[in-house]
C-alpha cells in the first residue's frame, strides 16, 4: 500500500484510531457529472462556454484514505463557486461545477483527469491533495497542454507551466519556520518525517540549513506511511537531546496520533522539546486532541484566527454554509482562492477557452484574500505571508511570528547544492521552468 500514498497518506483525522464512523460520516458519495462528449484531446476547452455555464472541474478524494482531508478542500472550492455565480458569474455566466472523485488513488487522479479534460472539456482543474496525485496527473496536464490548480503546501523542487501553485513554497514556509525556532527554541534539531518525498525533501533542506546557520541535526527517523510504532524514535529523540531541544515534524497521518500521544506520555512536553509541525492545521488538532497538542506550533500562511477583514467573511460564510462546528485551515483557503484568481484572469484574458491567454492574465493578478494580499507570480506560483502559530486550548492558533510583507516564493530551493542558483519564469519563453540565474 505505501507506494500509493503520497503526500500527506491521510491526515490526522481520518486515523483509525479516531473510529471508523468518523471516516464513514467524512466519505460522502461523488458528485460526479457524466459528460456525454466524445474524446478530443485536441481542444479540450472547445465546448464549455457554450451555453450559459462554464463548466470547470474539481478533482479530489471523496473516498479513500484521503477523503476527510480533501472534502474540506472540495468544500472551500464549491463555498467560492456559489460566491462567484452569486455575484453575476464568469464573463456573464455561472460556474458549473464537475466533481471527480481520485478516491485516494494516484492512478486513478490520472484517469479523471484525462475524463474531465477530454469528455468534459472543463478549461481548468482545481484538484489533488498529495504530492502522489499531484505527479500522477502532472503528465496528463503537460501532455494536453491544459491548467490545473493546486491547493496545497508541497516540497518544491518543481514549477510546471501546466501548474498554478497557491499553496506555499519552501521558503514560505519550512525555512521561516526553521529561522524562528534557531532565534527562539534552539539550535538542535531531531528531525521527524513519514518516509515518502515530502518529509525527505524537506529534511533535506532543513539539514542543509542547518548546516548554513549554525544550527545542528542531532537525529533525523522516518515511518511509513500509516505506521504508528513510534515508540523507537521517542527513545531516539530522548537520547539525542536528553535536556530539551527542537522536534520538526513532518509525519503525516495517523502517525501523528501516537508520535504526540506518546510524547506527551514519555514527558517530552513542548516547555523543553517544542515539535514544529508543517501538516498539522486546525482539523488535525481537532481529531488529535488539543489536550495533546496544547504549546506546540504550526508553520502555515493562513490559520482560522488570522485578522483580516476578508477572514472574517470567509469565516463567516464558511460557517454558515457547512456548520457552525466547521473550522477553516490553510489548504482550503489556498483552494478558495485559487477558485478567485482563476475567475480574475479569465476576466482579463476575456476568454475562458484560449488557455495560453489565461495563463498570461494570472500573471500579477493580487486578491485581497483571507490570508492578506496575495500576488500571483510569473513562476505559478503565489507571493504570501508567512505564519507561526501556537496551539491554544480551544484548538485554534495564537499567531506568535509573521512576516512583515508577503514572502516572494523561490520553487527551486537555494540550501541544496542541485537547485541553489536556479529560477523559473514562464512570462520570458527563453528561461521557463528552470533556468540558471548565478
């Protein structure tokens, strides 16, 4: 099973431990529509602003080990498509709405990728959880030439022209986060991380920063996905740093259940081993248990408490729409607004079909988003603030460090020897998605 799961195999809360019915109640049925065209790979956006919709389509697990996680995603997407059609719509017309279910299964994501851009002929994809589905369907993009947008934090070290980025890079969000912890909670670091691209290309990049700012890794252990015996690395963690240090955590899934469970157990509270985690949010605190997680942070570009005038609509509107039980996190906001940004380039392309017109029009498009300003990028990628957050007793974030501006995104990481002095820029054809700057 652990070749298929990517990214994030599922995240905290839809671990076993927190009861089959809770996965049962979160695995809703598709929405998928059946679309009656025939396979054109050709102009895969030929047919869809015919009529008084635009068909677009959304692509995330709505079964599977993933679908807890994404179906927020899929919410926060479909909670920005009513807001849209509310307000007169795309170039005159209302958003019609294709859902697709990936059904946690990288080759599947592939296959309803090629169903929505062939049959259906949507002009844009809003989609994938995981790094795992995310190159599953990278190729499928690449070769039809069409556009998806991707919600969530990943480990760079990519920048496809077939990709708009809205969540963060590395440099907005593991390095700042490691800078804060040297200047505040210490200089050595035991490393902590599934054991799949993610977790490993982000240690990567810690160690080699590390390495550059006078800090130290005094351990580094990785668990398959979905394991849960993490009895073994406290024991290494206690060894390694037997008077306190820095925890950064990259573990994903149920994974996160017993790591914090049996700190917590062990002693290691967040007063002397403060854990850093980069895929815990505010629905992985809820299905953990804040009692467990209390005094320990979070690096992310939004959380439920940041105050902004457009957080407190989104708040509001989110809630109203789903539950007042409901809470916001970063993927789905960086889902929101990807649905935003999409609708403010085709307004300026003044088509929704040319694709390569689309593109161009992103480009410097900003939003007043719930996270603050945001500024779209030649790189696909999205200019944003950066934020710390601590775990309070209601489960939310008490905001401890942010930037003072949004943070520029670099795809291609400058601690690692392979990528340091590379840049990508779509808007100038000679340099692309990778080009050497120094």
């Amino acid at each position: 099973m652990a070749r298929r799961f990517g990214r994030r195999k599922f995240l905290v809360y839809g671990s076993a431990t927190l009861g089959t019915s809770l996965l049962l109640k979160a695995c809703g049925g598709s929405q998928t529509t059946t679309a009656e065209s025939p396979t054109d790979s050709a102009s895969p956006a030929a047919s869809t602003s015919s009529g008084d919709t635009i068909k677009v389509g959304i692509l995330h697990s709505l079964s599977g080990t993933m679908a807890i996680s994404e179906k927020s995603v899929v919410d926060a997407e479909q909670l920005a498509i009513k807001e849209i059609n509310a307000a007169g719509g795309v170039l005159g017309k209302q958003i019609e709405a294709i859902v697709e279910d990936g059904a946690s299964d990288w080759p599947t994501f592939a296959e309803k990728a090629r169903k929505l851009i062939d049959q259906d002929k949507v002009p844009v994809v809003f989609g994938c959880w995981t790094s795992a589905s995310r190159k599953a369907v990278l190729p499928v993009f690449e070769e039809k030439k069409h556009m998806l947008w991707y919600p969530v934090q990943y480990e760079g070290q990519e920048c496809s022209n077939n990709i708009f980025y809205t969540g963060a890079a590395p440099n907005q969000q593991i390095e700042p986060s490691v800078d804060w912890l040297l200047e505040n909670k210490g200089k050595e670091f035991f490393l902590v991380g599934s054991d799949y691209v993610f977790p490993r290309t982000a240690n990567t990049i810690i160690k080699a920063q590390l390495a550059a700012k006078g800090g130290k890794t005094v351990g580094e252990d990785y668990l398959p996905l979905g394991n849960t015996e993490v009895t073994a690395i406290i024991t290494k963690i206690r060894a390694a740093l037997p008077n306190g240090g820095v925890i950064y955590n990259t573990l994903n899934g149920d994974s996160n259940v017993a790591f914090f469970k049996q700190m917590q157990g062990a002693g290691l509270g967040p007063d002397k081993y403060p854990v850093m985690s980069v895929s815990v949010a505010e629905e992985e605190v809820k299905a953990i248990g804040v009692e467990y997680l209390k005094g320990h942070y979070a690096a992310w570009n939004y959380f439920q408490t940041v105050e902004t005038p457009a957080n407190q609509k989104f708040v509001a509107a989110f809630k109203k729409e789903y539950g007042d039980d409901r809470v916001t996190n970063d993927p789905m906001e960086a889902a929101y607004i990807a649905v935003y940004l999409w609708k403010q380039a085709v307004e300026k392309a003044k088509t929704v079909d040319d694709l390569e017109a689309v593109r161009k029009a992103a480009y410097g498009q900003t939003l007043e988003a719930p996270e603050g300003t945001v500024t779209m990028e030649a790189n696909h990628h999205i200019a944003k603030v950066v934020r710390i957050g601590e775990v309070q007793d209601d489960g939310l974030f008490k905001i401890v460090y942010s930037t003072d501006k949004a943070v520029v995104p670099i795809p291609w990481n400058q601690f690692v020897t392979e990528t340091k002095g590379f840049a990508c820029d779509w808007s100038d054809p000679s340099k692309g998605g990778k080009f050497k700057t120094t």
